[in-house]
C-alpha cells in the first residue's frame, strides 16, 4: 500500500521557521530565508508540510530551529494599525507622560518571541481569543525611553503597568493617593515632632528606661515561675 497522497497545494501556508546559526548561513541551500537580525533568519508562509520538512534538514545541517504559525511573528503594519485607534499625543503606560504619536513605540505585552518559543503561552493567548500577537488588547503606547527599560521593571508591576496605564482613571486615582500619602506622611512627622517638643529628652529616655525594665522584668518571673 502507498502512503496516502496529500494535496500540498490546498494546505494553508501559516507556517515559519526561525533558524539561529554562529556560523554562516547558507543561503545558496535555504533560499526561502532571509536575515532578520544579527545570526536569525527567517522563512514565512511555508505549509505545515513544508515547514517540517525544511525544519529536519536544517537541524541535520546543524542549525538551531524553531516552527511556529505566522501569527506569533510580529506583522509590519501593527504599529501603524494600532496607533490609528489611539489619540494624540498619546500616553505611555509605564510612566503616564504624552508623547506625540510620531514619537512613541508600539509594545507587545505578551512578547512575540515568548509566543513562538512556549507552547504554554500560544494556548494562553489563544483562551484569551487573541487571533494573533499583534492582537490589539496585546498591544500598548510606551515611550522610547520605557520601552528601552521595561526589562528592569519586576513581570509584576510591568504586567499591572501594561494592564492599567492606558486609563486616564489609574493615573488620575494614582495621583490621589500619592497626595494623600504625602499628608499622611506630614501629619505624621508633625504629630511625632510636637510630642518630642512637649516633652523633655530626659523624661523620653527615662519613659523609654522604664518601658525596657518593665518588659525584662516580666520575661525572668516568666522564666523564674516555670
Ligand atoms: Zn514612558
């Protein structure tokens, strides 16, 4: 019996494949690649068929290598699409301040290279109902000089940054409490500074003795008792 004939032609061609090499690449035996970045190269829009079997001969030919859907790489257009939606200036999430649309970058929350490394990830998005990484609820307006830092922020504040920030209310609550703690804090020091004035330091430090000895005196007759 023959192996079933399959019509590559009607497969859909959603596939990539990111191949990672020290070396040189081969170009004149992966034509279907091009450079994306420093020893990255890439191939989109290969069939599931394809895909895999260019996937085996270049991990026979020593490369490092990746298969995913051409929805986990980042498209050309996103920024553009998304920067159409938003108002201008526009805010950053990170850190509130308005930059001018031509001026600001466009972030992926969940990055696109987390997406086409963990199977986990892909299935996350896809339960959240994302079509792609470049889905708009996974995209936020972030600065130049945020998005070079965001590495530094902890995934908690960072996550809680790109879920809120694009709200005027959380920069506006956030103002308010911030004011608010700063009257609690004056308040504070101001209660703390009348108390010392009203009272002599020897009477504080005598108050203080006193407080020490009561205590040592309670933990030997404890002790003393068992
Ligand atoms: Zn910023």
């Amino acid at each position: 019996m023959g192996r079933p004939l399959t019509d590559e032609s009607s497969e859909e061609k959603c596939y990539c494949i990111e191949a990672t090499t020290g070396r040189r690449f081969r170009f004149d035996r992966f034509p279907e690649f091009r450079q994306t970045a420093p020893n990255k190269y890439l191939a989109r829009n290969l069939t599931k068929h394809q895909a895999k079997a260019l996937a085996a001969k270049l991990k026979l030919s020593g490369y490092n290598v990746i298969l995913y859907r051409n929805i986990w790489n980042k498209g050309n257009n996103y920024r553009r699409i998304f920067l159409e939606t938003q108002p201008d200036p526009c805010r950053c999430v990170y850190c509130g301040k308005f930059f001018p649309k031509d001026s600001i970058t466009v972030d992926h929350v969940i990055p696109a290279d987390l997406a086409k490394r963990s199977s986990l990830t892909r299935l996350k998005l896809k339960k959240l109902g994302y079509e792609s990484i470049d889905d708009p609820r996974n995209l936020v307006a972030a600065c130049h000089k945020c998005n070079s830092r965001k590495k530094n922020l902890n995934l908690f504040r960072y996550r809680f940054l790109a879920c809120f920030g694009r709200y005027d209310w959380f920069w506006r609550l956030r103002l308010v409490l911030l004011i608010s703690a700063g009257i609690a804090v004056l308040f504070v020091t101001g209660l703390i500074i009348s108390y010392l004035l009203s009272h002599p330091v020897s009477e504080i430090i005598t108050t203080i003795q006193q407080a020490i000895e009561k205590t040592m005196l309670k933990i030997v007759d404890r002790i003393l008792g068992e």
